[in-house]
C-alpha cells in the first residue's frame, strides 16, 4: 500500500502494484499474460523496422545524455536483443561513449568478434549519442524519455520508464518478448580501490548510510548535506547504533575528493565528491540504505543492489511513477505534487505546469523521512 506519512508527504513501496484505474495510462492493446512468448501480437508490427533489424549484423549502444535517462533506458536495448534472440538474429554489441562501462555490467554486451561483422550496423541509443554515431547505419533508434506513455495491461499499470521503454518496443516489434517486470537490467558489481580503502578504515562497518547530493538540478533537487546529517542523526538514534555516512556528492573542482567532518554523537560522516560512477557502483552494495534525490546516481544505486538493501529516492516536483526503476526495493517518498504528476502521467518541466507553491526538497523533514528510512530497515512495509 501507500503510506501517509504525518507530514503530508507519501511513502511508495517499490513492489506496489498500481491498478490500470488509478491513473491516467494508454492500453497496451492485448492481454500481455495471455500471449505465449514468441507469439505474434494482435497489432501490426512496423514492418521497416522489423525488416532493418532482422539484416543487422551489429548494434552499436550509443548515450551521451544524462546518466539517469541512460541507466532507465537500457531496457529498451533489452527489448531489441531479447528480439533478436527470439528470431536468431545473430549480432554483435558494442557500448560507445561516457558510459560504455557501466553498459558493459549489464551483460547486454557481447565479447568483440575477431572479423568484422557482417550486415547493417543498427544505433540505439538517446538522442545526442545517435547524432554522433548514427551515420552509415541502417536503422536508428532514439530512447526518448518523454515519448513512451504509461501502459497498461492485465488490469496493472506499467509506469516506471523501464517498463514504458521495453513494451513501447515490443509491440513496435510486433512479437511477446520475454521480459517481465521489472524490466530494468541490473549491473553486476565487484571490489575495487576504494571500496577496500573505505573497509580497511572501517568505514562500511556497521550501520552505514549512503546520501547522494549529486544533482544537475541543485537548486531544486539538493536535499542537502545538513538534511542528511539530520536524517542519519534520527536512524541512528532510533537503531541506538552508531552510523556512519557517506555524502556523495557531484565532481569536485580538483577531481575525486574524500573528507571527513569530526565525529557526531551518533553518526560519523565522510565526504566522497567527484567519486565516478563506476566505483559508486561497487560501492553501493556496501551500504545498508541509499537515499538520494531524483537522479542518476540514486537509479545507479538501485541497479546495483540486493532486494534486501533498499534505496529510497526523493520525488518534490517529478512523478515517483516513472523516474524509478521499477526494482522492487526502490522506494520513493514523494510530495502532493509529485504524487498529481504521477495519477495523470505529467510532467512539470515538459507540460509546463506551475505550481501552486515553491516545491523544493525542504519539502521532506528529516524526522519524518526517518520514519520511512526505520521502517524499511526493520522489515516493516507501509
């Protein structure tokens, strides 16, 4: 269920299931439950498309945006592959770009062939990552994150843009794929440098809390590193342990920066500014629970993480529906105006909607989100 929370702010669990009635969706246009995988859908398949995809010989996996709109919509890339292997389309895949690593986690990619391969090369990819790559290919596909609506389909909405971007494709392809929700591939993670520098000092003993401030929006999305201090203060009282907390913040001006603030009385708290995404990847796992804003790297934590450890992310102005990952351990705790963009799949920013009042992240006090934090923690679902 949805929680009120004493504030006026909504906790979301991550494996709600929301019924077609209770928002404003587009009929996916068959009983997805009911069609055997592999089996042609009732609606036309694009046939260009169909065609182009089926000569290809290798896919190129091409983000220059955002990382947040990158990380939502590799289930899109899944789409095609899972395509593909259902007609035996055989195709090599490669990632281009800033995030070609963290694609690479995925295990969407494939291992370099030693010939070239044979056929049309195939771009998929956001908008600015196709421009750069997309010459001499056969076809070109662009994972908008404000064309596929919100589907539903079996009586449930599939709102999380993980979901929108997989089943946008599958009926475009025109055949049931084989993917179910969550949609959203999950990277895999190892040890690395800093995670072992972090553990030797021991600072992912205990109870430990990441809070990412990392924003290319701070002036409406920065919850700020006091706010944290104060929300960590909280659990740890609560859980009468001692916690320790890792800010993570955007990139420093000298590059990768790590600080720390002189001891509380119940929480110690480190500064990691400038960390790539990459290593924050590895890290995650390590913590007990991620909190963040609505960005990249609070999706990047979910993908990285064990549906024992939670995740929660912070929606004042953007529907918690859709910019989640559909995982079933990431959470959302979302204003009034959050929870009306979610009911009618709008966006403030896109549809240009104002708000009645000023909406910024001061929006969730720190006791209160606590309160969602110890639940969680606990074992307790709203």
């Amino acid at each position: 269920m949805t929680a009120l929370a004493p504030a006026g702010i909504r906790s979301h669990h991550g494996s709600l299931i929301i019924p077609a009635g209770a928002v404003h969706t587009t009929p996916l246009g068959y009983d997805r439950d009911s069609v055997p995988v592999g089996a042609p859908l009732p609606l036309a398949a694009s046939a260009e498309l169909v065609h182009r995809l089926s000569g290809c010989g290798e896919i190129v996996v091409a983000f220059e945006g955002k990382l947040g709109d990158t990380l939502l919509a590799l289930s899109g890339v899944r789409a095609v592959l899972d395509w593909m292997r259902l007609r035996s389309v055989r195709v090599a895949v490669r990632a281009v770009g800033p995030y070609a690593g963290l694609i690479a986690r995925t295990g969407l990619i494939t291992q370099p062939q030693a010939s070239a391969p044979s056929g049309w090369r195939a771009v998929i990819g956001d908008r600015t990552g196709v421009e750069a790559h997309g010459s001499e290919t056969a076809v070109s596909l662009v994972l908008d994150p404000a064309a596929p609506p919100c589907w539903s389909s079996d009586g449930r909405t599939h709102p999380d843009l993980p979901a929108r971007h997989y089943l946008a494709l599958e009926r475009r392809l025109g055949i049931r794929l084989p993917g179910t929700a969550p949609f959203a591939p999950t990277l895999a993670t190892g040890p690395n440098n800093l995670v072992e520098e972090l553990r030797s000092v021991g600072w992912l003993g205990g109870l430990t809390i990441a809070a990412i401030t990392a924003t290319s929006w701070p002036e409406r999305k920065d919850y700020t590193a006091q706010r944290f201090i104060a929300l960590a203060e909280h659990i740890a009282e609560a859980q009468q342990a001692q916690a320790r907390l890792l800010l993570i913040g955007g990139n420093a001006e000298d590059g990768f920066r790590v600080s720390a603030e002189a001891p509380r009385r119940h929480v110690q708290v480190l500064h990691l500014d400038g960390v790539p995404a990459e290593q924050l990847a590895d890290l995650f796992p390590h913590c007990d629970l991620v909190v963040g804003n609505d960005t990249g790297l609070t999706h990047l934590a979910a993908m990285t993480r064990s549906p024992e450890r939670h995740v929660i992310g912070l929606y004042a102005r953007h529907s918690h529906s859709k910019w989640r990952t559909g995982l079933p351990h990431h959470h959302a705790v979302a204003t009034d105006l959050a929870d009306r963009m979610h009911q009618g799949d709008l966006c403030p920013v896109r549809d240009a909607i104002p708000s009645d009042v000023d909406v910024h992240m001061d929006a969730f006090p720190p006791a209160e989100l606590a309160r969602v934090c110890l639940d969680l923690l606990n074992g307790v679902r709203p």
